[in-house]
C-alpha cells in the first residue's frame, strides 16, 4: 500500500478544504465587516447556507485527512495540502462564472510540478506513532505563541491584504498543529481502541486547536481578499507541518544532492503561489 493510501487521502482532503475554504469566504462577506475580533461573528455565518455547507465540506476533509495521518508521515502528507490554493482559485472562478485568465495557468503548474518534484525528491519517511509529553510542550508553547502574535498583529491591522495574511498565518499554525494532534490521537485509536482514543489528552487538544483554526479562518476570511489569506493559509501550513514532522515526529527527508531538486521544487511552488496572489480570482 505504501505512500498511496496516505497520498490519496490527503488529496481528497485537499480538495475538500479548497471547496470549504470558497463556501466559506463568499459566506464571511455576506456578513457586517468589523475591525476587531468578534465572537458573534461564527453565529452570523451559522446562519448561512453556505458557511454551513463549508463546514460539511471541513468534516469530510477532517475525516480523509485523519486517514491519511494515520498511514503516512506528516511531512507527506501536509505539504500536498498546497494544491489548495489552485484548487480554491479554480473553484471559485467556476463558482463566478469566471474564466482564469490564462496567465495564471503557468502558475498553477508550477505549483503542482513544484510539489511533485519537491516531495519526490525529499521522499519523507518515518511514521512514529507515540510521543513523550516533554516533546509535546515545546511545540505547543511555540506554536501557541506564534498565533498569538499573528493574530493579534492582523487584528490590529484595519481591513485589507496585510490583516488577511496575518490571520492566514495564524490559521496555518493552527491547522498544521491540529494535524500533528490529530496524527497521535488516530495512533492511539489504532492501538488502543475507542476507549483510549476518548480519554487522550490529544483528541482534545486537536479538536480545540480545531476550533481555533475555524475561528481565526472566518476572521481571515473576512479580513481581506482570498487572494492574500489563501497563500498564508497554504504555504504556512506545508511549512510548519514539514517543521513539526522532522522536529517533532523525527521523520526524515533526504537531502545532500537531493537538495537541489527539493529546492527547484520549492522555488517553483512559491512562484506559482505567489502569481495566483497577485493575478487572483473574485469570489464575491
């Protein structure tokens, strides 16, 4: 079965949060703007059909997502969560009736070939299933004051691109923590069954960070155009699940020679990231 099972899902998952995150941006203008964070605001977009909607569309990527964590390394299987960005911009430009201008395509195959080369070339491995305590705070202490400081960098910001990727960023934390989360918690539901997997700290951990995520999300989302939280949202997500895999989970990526294609790939992803920022798609 080998890195299939975990590719596969994580693309599905992929696809899923891409489709979320357009529901749930055209649902977040639909509601009054403000310049500071408002708890009121997730009960105003309950409200509407397609925030909710999104929401089914974050449980179904929840779901494939746990699969894929379950049988592949965090280092795979979060970077592939970079094909969100085309993903989200092709579907909000069907969504419109919009055609992508054909200058943007370029950048979309370069962020796919990017990521093929870059994964392919650094071919992460290692799936360590159990994790000490004493390795879990440092992440979380450093994590939870990076969205701290995001978050309220973006909140002091009035309403535009630079608030919209701050709060982007503070959301990648937070999703790319809920997976490392999420990963253990599928560990111990594996090994351990129902009743371990209820009374591990880290399922709940990952449901508040969860939480978090969601939150900070409908206020990025809200904060500015898709086009500036959408490129935080991703490329900090693969950046800082690639971190915790390595650092935390103590998985291995090759490198020497393999640098080289690794970094040609990632040039090319963020070429192709930052194009689609600049060129964009209304999802008004």
């Amino acid at each position: 079965m080998g890195i299939v099972l975990p590719v596969l899902f994580a693309l599905l998952s992929a696809s899923s949060n891409a489709l979320a995150t357009v529901l749930q941006r055209r649902a977040a203008l639909t509601v009054p703007q403000t310049d500071s964070f408002r708890p009121g605001l997730m009960l105003d977009l309950l409200r509407r059909p397609l925030f909710l909607a999104g929401i089914l569309a974050v449980i179904t990527a929840g779901a494939c997502q746990a699969v894929a964590l379950a049988t592949g390394p965090l280092a795979l299987v979060q970077p592939l969560f970079v094909l969100e960005l085309p993903l989200a911009l092709l579907i909000a430009s069907t969504m419109t009736r919009e055609r992508l201008p054909a200058a943007l395509w370029p950048a979309v195959a370069g962020v796919v070939l990017g990521l093929g080369i870059a994964l392919a070339a650094a071919s992460p491995s290692g799936n360590r299933t159990h994790l000490e305590l004493s390795r879990w705070i440092p992440a979380l202490l450093l994590c939870g004051g990076a969205v701290v400081a995001l978050a309220s960098a973006g909140l002091r910001r009035p309403l535009g691109r630079a608030r919209a990727g701050c709060l982007g960023g503070a959301t990648a934390i937070c999703y790319a923590l809920t997976a490392a989360l999420m990963k253990t918690a599928m560990n111990i539901l594996d090994d351990g069954g129902l009743g371990a997997f209820l009374t591990a700290w880290q399922t709940y951990a990952f449901g508040l960070t969860g939480i978090a995520a969601l939150l900070l999300l409908g206020h990025a989302m809200q904060g500015g155009p898709l086009v500036a939280s959408q490129p935080a949202l991703t490329l900090g997500d693969a950046s800082v699940s690639l971190a915790l895999g390595v650092l935390l989970y103590e998985e291995h990526v090759r490198t020497g020679w393999w640098l080289v294609p690794e970094v040609l790939g990632v040039g090319l992803i963020v070429f192709g990231v930052f194009a689609l920022a600049r060129g964009g798609v209304s999802t008004a």
